[in-house]
C-alpha cells in the first residue's frame, strides 16, 4: 500500500484507539470583533453564543471603512491592541470580518500569528519563512511554541455567517460517511502540490474514500470532506454538497484576495458549504510550501484537531496566506 494512505490509516487507527490529544477549546480562542462594522457585531455575538466563548475573551476594536489592506505601522498597533487585551490562556485568535486580509504583502492571518514578514514582499515569489506550526505533532499546542493561530470569520452576509457557524458546530456531533477529492487539472502550473496527494483508497476508521482524479472539477458530489485543486477558477461548485467541518482550497495566486474580482476568491468555498478554506493575497508563484500540504492537513484533522490547527500545521511558508472560516470545526474528534 502507498505510504501515505498507510500513514493516514495509522494516524487514524491511533486516534481511535487513544483519544484525541490536546487540541484547541473554546476557552482558548479570543473572537477579535471591529464595532464600525455591524455586520462584525452581530456575527461575533453569534459565533460567541454558538461557541461558548467566555465574555474574557471578547476584543473590541475599531478598524473604520473596511479596508482591503493595512500598512505594517497600522498593522502592528492593531495587534498591540489586541495582544495587550487577551490572557495568556487564549492559543488562537479569531478575527470577526473580512476586510482587512492583508498587511501589505502579508496574509492578516500569517501576519497577526507570526509577525509581520517584511522581506517576503521585497520579492513576493521568493521563498518563505517557515513556520513553526508546520508539521508540529499532535500533542503540541500553540503556546508550546510561543503563537497563538489566527483565522477570519467573514462578514459579508449576516445570513452566510450563520450558516457558516452551524456547519461548524454541527461537525463536532458525528462523523459521517465522506469523500475527500484531489484534483490534479490541466493547469499544470497550479498541480505544483499534486506530488502530496494521496492515493485513491479508504480509511476505514474514518469513513473515509478518497479519490485522487485528473479532472478539472467535480460535479454533484454531495458527501465533501476534503476538496483540494490547482485552478484560477474552480467551476461546478454549485452543484456540490459539502458536508460539516469540509475543509476546501485552490492553488492559485489570489484566491486569499478575497473581495477582489481576479481569480476566484476563497470566499467561494464558504459560499458553496465549505467550513474552512485558504488563499494568498499576493503573488506566491507556486511553491507547494505556500499552500496546503494535503497529507499534512489529511492526517491533523483525521487525527482530531480544529480546522485551524489542521491548516496552520498543513503551511510551511504561510507569510502571504490568510485563513478563513471556523477555526472549531472538528469532525473527527474524540
């Protein structure tokens, strides 16, 4: 059997066996809400709410007419805002709206969780810094190495955000019968990452079949766990199901530009039902470690953690993405 699939079946043998290890709790997140935008507000109270996130944890800023982009000097005050107001409990940070998702050339995600990385945007197309939540075992939490991880919840649609944070919650009641789908694709350019994708198989212990494709998309598949592709433009989405906790993304250089109307926006997976996605705000070219690595962030979230701890130890050079969705969701934790 390939190797992978023989290292996810383990992984997921393991977590069956023993529990899930120590993985972000709703107590350790701190919900970041902007008061000049209602839509903000409202949603951070309902994520609040849906979540039992303690009052404590509840930051109010003040970010007036959304903007797309910060500098690194409005940037650094936000976050010392931020930081001066959250406990040394808090492991994650959730910031509720979509715009700003950038600081400068740097994802608002990467930046607020690693620092803001200046030499990544004299040459975007340069190789990263990595991480030092890429690949971190399972036992390891943020705090271990001195980061608290970061996420956006979008705000565009009061209505979507809902939905949003019921997908979310609904994925920690049952694990269900799913698919994951990687689509190697005629845009050669953007299949930098396909070396990672798995064989086609099962993984018995998590009701999972995956199937490793060359096709430019899928259509009518109604039982998505996990949907990565290389492409501009992911077309078909839908006529798709995506089911609670799916994590979806695409290799492309602005999918993290999410208000822009380039290439296809990360919002679109939310749109379609996915829970949580990735994108890059500036020009990454196509190093694989820019983006999610699909046996990295196959063997996190099978193994039991949050979408956000799945897709932080899924990034090597993550400076120029920005994360997004429910940083809670957890299908297959114990």
């Amino acid at each position: 059997m390939h190797a992978i699939l023989t290292a996810l079946l383990l992984a997921a043998a393991n977590a069956a066996a023993q529990g899930t290890s120590a993985t972000l709790q709703p107590s350790q997140l701190a919900l970041v809400i902007n008061d000049d935008e209602p839509n903000s507000v409202e949603i951070g109270e309902l994520y609040r709410s849906a979540r039992n996130i303690p009052e404590k944890n509840v930051v109010h800023v003040r970010i007036p007419n959304r903007p797309r982009k910060l500098d690194a000097e409005g940037f650094a005050k936000l976050k010392a805002e931020i930081d001066a107001k959250l406990g040394a409990h808090v492991q994650a940070v959730l910031m509720v709206w979509t715009a700003p998702y950038a600081v400068e050339c740097n994802g608002i995600t990467a930046a607020y969780t690693l620092g803001f990385d200046a030499q990544q945007c004299v040459k975007t197309c340069a190789p990263g810094t990595q991480s030092g939540f890429f690949n971190a075992p399972a036992a390891v939490q943020p705090a271990d190495r001195q980061m608290r991880l970061s996420m956006l919840l979008p705000t565009e649609s009061v209505e979507s955000a809902k939905a949003l944070i019921e997908r979310g919650k609904a994925s920690g009641f049952r694990m269900p019968t799913a698919g994951a789908y990687f689509l190697v694709t005629s845009e050669s350019a953007r299949n930098s990452r396909a070396r990672f994708f798995p064989p086609s198989g099962t993984v018995p212990q998590r009701k999972l079949t995956i199937h490793t494709l060359r096709e430019d998309a899928i259509e009518g598949k109604r039982d998505i766990m996990f949907y990565q592709t290389g492409k501009a433009r992911v077309d078909k989405l839908d006529t798709l199901g995506f089911l609670p906790g799916a994590l979806a993304d695409h290799l492309t250089s602005f999918g993290g530009d999410l208000l822009g109307n380039g290439q296809m926006s990360s919002l679109k997976w939310l749109e379609a039902g996915a829970t949580a996605s990735y994108g890059t705000v500036s020009e990454p070219c196509n190093y694989w470690q820019k983006f999610p690595n699909p046996n990295l962030l196959l063997r996190s979230y099978l193994g039991g953690t949050t979408a956000v701890e799945a897709y932080w130890r899924s990034v090597a050079w993550p400076a120029q993405g920005v994360f997004i969705g429910d940083p809670l969701a957890a299908p297959y934790r114990k």
